[in-house]
C-alpha cells in the first residue's frame, strides 16, 4: 500500500458512524425538493433544504430551464473569459445588478467560487481582510489564497471589529467580508454598526448574501436593503443555489471593481461557464420573486411560528431571527441520533456537529421554505419535541 493510502485509511470516522446507525450524510432524495420528499420510497417532510421561496419545482422555472437547452443546448464548453459567454448570462448579470442597486454584476459557476475569486484578489499583501469568525467556508478559503494579512473578529461583535480596525494601517486597503445571514446560527449582520465602523477607519464592505436573497430586504433582494445601505457596501454576493433553485453565483459592484475581478479572477477565468438552463432558471425565479411577493410574507410568517413553537418547547434557539434556526443540542451523539429518529419519523433535518462547530455548539439546523404550510410546520415542531424528550435533551 501507497504512503498516501496508508495514511488516509486510518480515517474511519465515518464507518463508525456507520456501524452505530447514526451516520447522517448523503442521505438519496428520490424525489423533487419540495416541502416534502421521497427517501427509501417514503414521504418525508423537508426542513433541511436552502429552498427559501420554494422555487425548485415551480413549473415556469422548470419551463425556462428546458427552453433555455433547446436553444443553447447543456452546457457552454469554455470558461466566461473565452468561449462560454452567452446573451443570456449578459441578460441575468444585467438583471441581477438592478435587483441589488449596483452598477455591474459578474456571473460565476458556483457560489463557492465568488468568494475563493474576489477575496483572494482584492487586497494585497500589505493590505487587510477583516472575517467574522463564523463567515461561511468559501470565505475562508478566499483568504487563505489571499496574501492579504487576515484578522478574524467575534462573531457579530462591532466593539471586536474596531480593535481590529485600530491596529490596521491608515493608508492600505481594508476588506471587510461578512454574511448577511450567517447559515448556521440564522442571525443578521449588524450592517448598520459595521457600516459607521468602515466608514471611520476608511474600509470597504464586502456582504455574501448567500442566504440573505430571497429572505431580507425590497423583494428580497438582500441584507443592504434591508437596511437602507447599498449605497454603503461596495460589494455583493449571491448564490443561485438557494432562493434561485438553480446552481451558480454573482458578485455586483461599481465598474471598476468588477473590471478588475473579470480579468483577474481565477476561479472565473479557470472554470467553466455556467450552464444556460442555470442562467435560465435565475431569471425566471427572480421573475417570480418580484410578481409574488406573498411568498416572502408567508415565508416570514412561518418563520415566526417556528421560532414561537420551538422556544415555547424549551429548545435553544440562539439569536436565530430567520428562516435558519439552529436547535441547539450540545452533545454530537445526541444530535446524530436526534436526526435519525426523526428521519425514521418522517422529518428531515440537518446535523451540525463538531469539527464543523465546537462540540458545545452543536445543533440541529431546521430551515423554512416558503411552500411549507402552517400544518406541516406544527407537525414538525411536535415530531421534533417528542424526539428530543426521548433522548433527554428537553426535560
């Protein structure tokens, strides 16, 4: 056996899951996902799904994405910088810089990929990126590609923010990247603060609204409208991953800005282009987003009965005040077990456990889709409960 096989066949972290039957991961849908779906052959309510307007099986987007390949086929054959640029990538740039107030944006294959290409080439090596600690991966994963000094501040904490603002030097560039609605812990970037504090040691604002498009802000188009500050945030990303039932990415600035990240970005330069049924659906799904905005109210409004219903049943909801809520359970095994009983019941829901978060900090992360009803949320929350008080995590 190679070194390299030797070595990684000691990691059996996951067999041991296995054999204990509380494995949970790349459990097979067989089904659309919708608020319910099909594992094993049986029916099972979703609450584990980024799906936040519902859109994924709306049958407009599906109708965009087939008339999208029958006139440009599946897929692009080249990266964005080359061959891979299409009318329709130009269209839904164009729309996706309306939609949040900003003079250009730039398309991407995924949305991981915005963040690995932006933050590692906006600051340089005598300049700063200042992260929230509890920033998304693909974050994190930009600024270590950076050569940029990288100073992380406690999660949401504006006074933790400025001492770190304090020992940057007054004349090089100062990043500060942050999620608009952190993904796990569902909470809101405190913009307002964070914007006076950029504005005071001449730094800029980047805001991943990954999870924040869709949710917060003027049709939803995001964490800086949600506030009255676009014009305060010189960067935004998004994903199509979630509210847009598709797969790609964006980032949207001034001119300049995306001049620069359009030439010297290597994640868009490097990869392939999205596919034009993905372009397609984004369009049709911010189409929809627009026309319906009963769909954020509901989705809101379930939100709110949620949050009602698992803190009146004693869970821990941390400062969740979003479709994202994490049921703070702090003991791994018992979370991996809680997800299994409950799969077994017909709820899914996601686990986080450590490495992902400190052992203390693990939880059970339940999120809202604007299809679910107030029926299927109900039954969730009293399917959830009698789980938890079995397993002694509720008195």
């Amino acid at each position: 056996m190679r070194i390299l096989q030797a070595k990684l066949s000691s990691y059996d972290a996951p067999q041991k899951a296995m054999q204990a039957g509380i494995y949970p991961y790349f459990r097979e849908i067989e089904s659309d996902q919708d608020t319910e779906v099909l594992i094993d052959g049986k029916r099972v309510l979703m609450f584990g799904s980024n799906s936040y307007l519902g859109l994924t099986n709306h049958p407009k987007v599906k109708e965009a994405a087939k008339v999208a390949i029958d006139k440009y086929g599946t897929g692009c054959a080249g990266s964005r910088f080359l061959n891979g640029t299409l009318d329709i990538h130009t269209k839904l740039e164009n729309k996706l810089a309306r939609l949040v107030n900003k003079d250009v944006a730039l398309c991407y294959s995924t949305g991981f990929q915005v963040n690995l290409g932006v933050v590692s080439i906006l600051a340089g090596r005598h300049d700063y990126l200042l992260l929230d600690e509890l920033d998304h991966a693909s974050i994190i994963e930009g600024s270590r590609l950076s050569f940029s000094k990288v100073l992380k501040f406690a999660h949401n904490d504006m006074d933790a923010l400025e001492s770190k603002l304090k020992v940057c030097h007054k004349d090089r560039i100062k990043l500060i990247v942050v999620d608009g609605i952190f993904s796990m812990e569902g909470d809101i970037i405190k913009l307002p603060e964070l914007v006076r504090l950029a504005e005071k040691y001449k730094a800029s604002v980047m805001i991943d609204d990954a999870h924040s498009l869709g949710v917060l802000g003027k049709n939803g188009s995001g964490t800086a409208s949600h506030f009255g500050l676009t014009d305060k945030v010189d960067l935004i990303m998004g994903t199509f991953s979630k509210s847009f039932a598709s797969l790609g990415g964006f980032i949207a600035s001034d001119k300049e800005v995306i001049n620069f990240i359009k030439h010297n970005s290597r994640s868009l330069i490097f990869s392939a282009s999205m596919t034009p049924a993905s372009a397609a659906t984004v369009l049709a799904s911010i189409e929809i987003m627009e026309n319906e905005p009963e769909r954020i109210k509901h989705l809101w409004d379930m939100t709110a009965l949620a949050l009602k219903g698992f803190k009146s049943a004693g869970f821990d909801t941390g400062k969740s005040e979003t479709p994202i809520i994490p049921l703070f359970i702090r003991d791994d095994i018992k979370s991996l077990q809680l997800t299994q009983i409950l799969l077994a019941d017909g709820v899914f829901v996601n686990p986080v456990v450590s490495p992902a978060v400190p052992k203390e900090d693990c939880l059970i992360r339940y999120s809202l889709m604007a299809t679910h009803t107030k029926v299927q949320v109900e039954t969730s929350i009293e399917k959830i409960t009698k789980a938890a008080k079995s397993l002694g995590i509720l008195g």
